[in-house]
C-alpha cells in the first residue's frame, strides 16, 4: 500500500480521536500514488473549527502529477536511516534510488545530523506523555477497559516530567532548524521507510519492542510535521512488501506525489501482491 502522511495542519482533525497535538494528522491509503492524490486533494484544506489547521494555499495539483522529477534534488541520508538494514530492504532501496535517478532527479548525499536519538527525544517522550495525559482518565478510573498491551503503552507516557518535555520540545525546534537549512539543499528525501518488513505476531510479542524496530525512521518526520509518503518498492524477506519513504518541504505534498508517480510509472510493485 501507498500512504501519506500530511504536513500537520494541511488536513484537519475535526472529529477524530485525538492522540497528541503536535503530531496528529489524518492521511489516505490506496494501492497507487495517484489514488492517494486523488483522496488527499479532497480531505485537505482549512477548518477553523481545529486549532491545528494551517490555512496555507493548496490549489488544483492534480494535473501536474505526471510533470516528472527532471532536476529534483533527492537527498539521500548516508548516516542511521541506511544502517542496520536487513539485507533485502537495503537492496530495494538501491534499486528504488536508481530508479528515480534514471527519472531525472539528482541523488545528493546529506548527513543528518542526531537523527539516531530523533525517536527517543520524539515519539517515547513528547507523544506517549500526549497520549498519557490524554487518556489519563481512563487510565486511573478504568483501565479494565483498556487491552493489556495498549494500556502498557500509554503508561509509558506517565513518567514523563515536566522538565524532560520541555527539554524534548527545545531539542525538536533546533533540529527544525537543521532541516530548514537541509531543504535549501534538496527538494527531497528518500529512506526506508522501515529498517525490516513486517514482523511475524510470533515474534513481535513486546508491542512496545516491536514499535520501535519499525518506526525508527518514521518518528522523527513525523515529529517536525513533515509530509512524507511510503511507497512500496519491492519484497524482502518471506515475501512481505518493502517501502520507500518519500519525504518533502512542509506543505510540499505536490513533490511529494510528483516523485512517487514518477517512480511507479517505471516500476510495478504497486500491482504486486504478497504470496499467499
């Protein structure tokens, strides 16, 4: 599956369940680039009713989907998110970039710096005390009605002090101010969306454990509200999907598309399901 995840504060959170709210954001899935485009173009915009909506101009996009990549800068981190890969998904990703390069984009290599404590400073600091304190009610009064390793989840928030929030939170806006300088650089960047396909349930009993293996690269992108889409680019090991992560400029969500069309217009793995 193709999935976007916005900018925050493109499409608004009117209605849904709120989880944090520096983070949240509602983006569509469907099989192919151009469908997500499609939903998202209808889903975004301005709604003064949430306070996290961002009222910045959008247009009709739509028809520029397939003007390509010729001279788009992609950058391609060459530190932490192209390490501990499983040897399948690093080979995708090899592939995946040599595709958008014969589609016109420049490959620029960049560093980015401190991601490796981006998810620690981000996901298990700043969301799980949002989610803590958002459902804290429930947790005190109720937590029966909360399933075991979910409510193990929120807990984790509750430790969180005053002081470690606000120090995560000064750590996330300097480093928004790196990737401000990155993006005079490049119009892109490409990671795996994910350092290993999908673990097997069997395997992956400590959901808390099993989050952190997957979403290492995520978190962070996610924390300075970022678009960023994954786009499958292949099948690692036992035959189970591998995903680029294809991420722009804040509210760049045009390029974002644009570099995904581009690059299932050359490949098919979009069409490809996994073995039964």
């Amino acid at each position: 599956m193709t999935g976007l995840r916005p900018s925050v504060g493109r499409v608004p959170n009117t209605g849904s369940i709120a989880c944090s709210v520096d983070f949240d954001t509602i983006g569509p899935l469907a099989y192919s680039v151009s469908d997500v485009a499609r939903a998202f173009a209808a889903i975004a915009g301005y709604d003064p009713e949430d306070p996290n909506s961002v009222d910045a101009p959008l247009g009709n996009f739509l028809p520029t989907l397939r003007d390509g990549i010729a001279g788009v800068r992609v950058g391609v981190p060459r530190n932490f998110y192209f390490e501990g890969l499983q040897p399948a998904v690093a080979e995708r990703l090899r592939e995946a970039l040599a595709v958008l390069e014969r589609a016109g984009a420049t490959l620029v290599d960049v560093t980015v710096e401190d991601a490796e404590v981006a998810q620690a400073r981000t996901g298990f600091s700043l969301l799980v005390a949002d989610m803590a304190q958002y459902h804290l009610d429930r947790i005190e009064t109720a937590p029966e009605a909360i399933g075991p390793e979910v409510l193990r989840r929120l807990r984790l928030g509750l430790p969180v002090s005053g002081v470690q929030y606000a120090e995560s939170r000064r750590w996330l806006a300097a480093w928004k101010l790196r990737f401000r300088a990155l993006f005079e650089r490049v119009d892109l960047i490409v990671t795996p969306t994910t350092p290993i396909v999908a673990p097997a349930i069997a395997d992956a009993a400590d959901m808390i454990e099993a989050t952190k293996a997957v979403s290492r690269f995520t978190y962070g992108f996610g924390a300075l509200g970022l678009p960023a889409m994954t786009v499958p680019c292949g099948f690692g090991a036992h035959g189970l999907p591998v995903g680029m992560q294809i991420v722009g400029r804040w509210f760049e969500e045009p390029l974002v598309f644009r570099a995904g069309v581009a690059f299932q217009a050359a490949t098919d793995h979009h069409r490809r399901r996994p073995a039964p």
